[in-house]
C-alpha cells in the first residue's frame, strides 16, 4: 500500500474515532440523576388566592419619580386591604412602615443565633400610558378575572409575587408552622423609580445594617418558568430562570457646542451634523463581549435536555464558544446577555426649524454587565469618540450588581422546588436585564436570588408594563405553593 493511501485510511480511521467518541459523549450528555424525593403538596386555597390577588390590582399604587405626585392614600389603602385579609399574619407578625409606605414585617422564628432569611416585592406599579386606557381588554385597574387570566397592572409586575408571599405566610400559620430562622418580608414602596438611591429598599437595608441584622439569603422578582416546545429539539420542557446578577443603568447626556444662527446660511455640518458622527463612533464600538459561566451553565443546562441528534452539537459547547460568541452579538437579546448595552434613545437640538442649533445633545442608556462600573462607561465614551470637544455628564446611574452563587443552599433549595414540581423543567442561572429592589441588600445579604415562580408564555411576559398585563389563572395555585416550600426549607437549620 502506498504512503497516500496509508494517509488516507489514518484520516479516515482518525474521523471515525473522533465521530464515535462524540456519539458517546451526546448520549451521555444528558442531565444528571437526582433523587428530588417525591414531598407532599402544599395546600392552598386557590380562590381565595386568587380573589385576594384581583383586589390588591385593583388598588392603583402607582410610584412617580416626583414623590409629590404619588397618591400615598392608594398605599395606605392597601396596607389596610393586607391587614384585612391576612389577619393571622399581622397578629403574629410584627410590622414596620419605612418611609412613607414602604412594608417591613418579622416573623420572630425559634432560634436567634441563625441568621434570618428574607423575601422581597414591592407594592408600586408603573402608571398606564396616556391614551391607550381604552386598549385594555378588561380595565387596567379592574382585577378582572374572567376564568382564564386574571387581567389588571401588577397582575405580573408584581402584585402576584407579593400577594404569593402574604397568602404563603398566612397558610403556614394556619397550619401551626413555626420557622426556625426569622423570616423576613420586605414590601418596597417604589422600586418603579429607574436608580432611586433613597428608596424603600435602601432604606430597609439600613435599617437591617443599623440593627446588625445578616441575612442568610433573599429572594425577589426576576426570572419565571417560561414554557418551551421545539419539536425535534426542546419537547415539552419549561426553562426555570433563577436570577443570580442583575445589570447596572446609566442615563448619560453627551452634547456639543456650536456658533447656531439663522438656518439659510448653514455650515457644512451643523452642531446636530456633528453628533450624528459621535452617535456613529458610539454604536460602531460597542463594549467587549466575554461568554460568562452562568452563559455556559445555561447553554449547558439547555443542551443536555435536546434530543439526541441536537446533542451532537451541544455536547461540545467548550469548543464553540468563539462560534457562540460571534452569534450571539448579532442577536440583540442575546448580545445583551454577554455585554454591556449602548443604546441611543434621545437626541435634541434647535428649538424651531429655521434656526440652527447652538447645542445638540444626546442621551445614551447603557446596561453595565457586572464588573463594568459607571466610570468605566465615561472612559469608554471619551476613548471611543473622536470629538474631544464634547461634554459628558451622568443623569441617572446605578451599578451592576455583584453574582450571588450557585452553589448556596438557598439557589438548592430553589432548584430542587422546581424539580419536584416538573422533572422536564430546567433549572438555569441567568442575569436579569432590567432592575430589581433585590440588589439594595447586598451591603447585608451575600445569597440574593431573583426568581417569581409563575409560568408564563413570552406573549404575556412582553405585557409586563404594557397593555393588557394579565396572569393565567392556573399560576396562581403553584406560586403559593412554591413559597409555602420555600419558606419551610429556607427557614431550617440546615
């Protein structure tokens, strides 16, 4: 046999050891067999679950950057409706208002020497926008429950989550149910106000830190159970986003200067002229990208739940990350999970179309990936821009977060929940695009986790703050359950 053809038959032994190889390691590549065990469910009383949820909607607690323009009598009025409706809990519960409406209850637990555990909401909802009232299937504040959704603002944004938590806590008392840690519950009163750094939040916080008070762990909004069925790839499985980071926010205003005059004498680029090359240097370079472990956990946790013919591919994730990453980035949702935003969302200039402008200005919104601080964003908009002569100054700012661990026992005890509820879930780290009250509390709580265990679609998730927010029904039920469970694990020595 000649030298080719021995070189030929190498490389084709080679190819089918390395193709038999890969068909092993994707039929391995699946996920990993835990015994969840098999607990009794929760009871829960859905319809009163369920009534109560509609008439916390129907009470308009709606938070305004401009504290002068919050009704404070809506808060006070649900305040009255909680302690109306819970009444075990506020006889055995102790209850503070922080601020001026902000909710602060402490369930005292057996043992003081461990530290408590918390669980966040916040009572405001953001306003309806003006002129679309009358787009609403069912009246933004009605509550209304036609027997599939209930429909109303807060009904996902999240007046679910808190009334879960209240109806959980209640049940357990009614059952006898003592917890071992103290428990916490924490009901801002404007966590709607985009970088509010003297809110309900973070004045609770103090409080704690005031006290000398660490907690254990938190919980607060932030990922949901989100159906998912591609046929021949995904079938019939739900992912499970547990929020471990969250992004930061910075409003900038970059503007120029420019002599301005009458508009029948233009220069040849006018001061609008010369941003638009600044908008240009901006969005042509864009932050670094960097493929996080919670990005390959997720991808990860994803693919071992495709069919086998899909695994094939996924089961060599570590070897495509420069694939993925060059993806990703041309994808905005997911570009978005692996860097820091630019997004040009205002421009102003003249104030009347025959003048010319003696200043433009820009707003740029930047979402920071943990690790990237507000200073960092200024540094890179002088790096990138070439006109030096602009001016840079931070309207609204407010760090990324620090990433909590997965390997905590309360980021367990979450998993394991929803593994019980649905073996064909899938249970994912994940970072949160938009702001939570949750990160206020890292001065006092390492093991923060954002998470709303309601299953919801895309279609209704894209409502949150929109038109026609509503909740399915059937999530009601397992939402209390999921906190009734997670108190009781929570709140245990362990």
């Amino acid at each position: 046999m000649d030298s080719k053809k021995i070189r030929r038959a190498a490389i084709g032994a080679g190819v089918a050891a390395v193709t038999a190889v890969n068909a092993v390691r994707a039929y391995k590549f699946t996920p990993e067999k835990v015994d969840y065990g098999n607990p009794e469910p929760e009871n829960v009383d859905v319809e009163r679950a369920m009534a109560h949820l509609s008439e916390a909607i129907s009470i308009p607690t709606i938070s305004y950057p401009e504290k002068e323009k919050v009704d404070f009598d809506q808060f006070y009025k649900f305040h009255e409706f909680l302690e109306r409706s819970f009444p075990l809990l506020h006889k055995t519960l102790s209850k503070e208002i922080v601020d001026e409406a902000s909710l602060m209850y402490h369930w005292k637990g057996k043992r003081s020497d461990l530290d408590p555990i918390a669980l966040i909401a916040h009572q405001d909802v953001v306003p309806i926008s003006k002129g679309t009232e009358g787009d609403w299937t069912h009246p933004p504040f009605s509550g209304y429950n036609d027997g599939e959704f209930i429909w109303g603002r807060g009904a996902l944004d999240m007046k679910n989550h808190l009334m879960g938590v209240m109806e959980a806590v209640e049940a357990l008392l009614e059952e006898g149910f003592e917890p071992e840690r103290d428990v916490y519950l924490c009901f801002g009163q404007d966590e709607e106000v985009v970088a509010n750094e003297n809110g309900g939040a973070v004045s609770m916080m103090k409080i704690f830190r005031e006290r000398g008070i660490h907690l254990d762990s938190l919980i607060d909004e932030g990922g949901a159970i989100l159906p998912i069925n591609i046929k021949g790839v995904l079938n019939n499985k739900s992912l499970v986003g547990i929020g471990i980071a969250e992004k930061g926010y910075c409003d900038v205003e970059i503007s120029l200067d420019a002599k301005g005059g009458h508009s029948s004498q233009p220069p040849k680029h006018t001061a609008l002229g010369r941003m638009a090359d600044v908008i240009k240097d901006l969005e042509d370079n864009q932050f670094s990208s960097e493929l996080m472990p919670y990005v390959t956990q997720l991808f990860s946790n994803i693919g071992r739940n495709c069919t086998y013919p899909v695994r094939l591919v996924t089961c060599n994730l570590n070897y495509m990350k420069p694939l993925i990453r060059t993806i990703m980035k041309q994808i905005p949702p997911a570009a978005s999970l692996i860097r820091t935003t630019t997004g040009i969302t205002m421009a102003q200039g003249s104030p009347a179309a025959n003048v010319l402008p003696q200043k433009a200005s820009i707003t740029v919104n930047f979402r920071m990936m943990p690790g990237v601080t507000v200073d960092d964003v200024i540094k890179h908009i002088h790096k990138v821009v070439r006109n030096k002569d602009i001016e840079v100054k931070i309207l609204k700012a407010k760090e990324a977060s620090s990433f909590s661990p997965t390997d905590s026992r309360a980021f367990k005890i979450i998993n394991d929940i929803c593994m019980q509820e649905n073996p064909d879930n899938i249970v994912a780290p994940y970072l949160v695009m938009g702001g939570t009250d949750a990160c206020n509390y890292e001065p006092v709580c390492e093991n923060i986790y954002r998470y709303s265990p309601y299953r919801a679609g895309v279609d209704l998730l894209l409502c949150t703050h929109g038109t026609n927010e509503r909740i399915p029904c059937e999530a009601v039920g397992p939402g209390v359950a999921f906190f009734k469970k997670y108190i009781r694990l929570a709140s245990k020595e362990g």
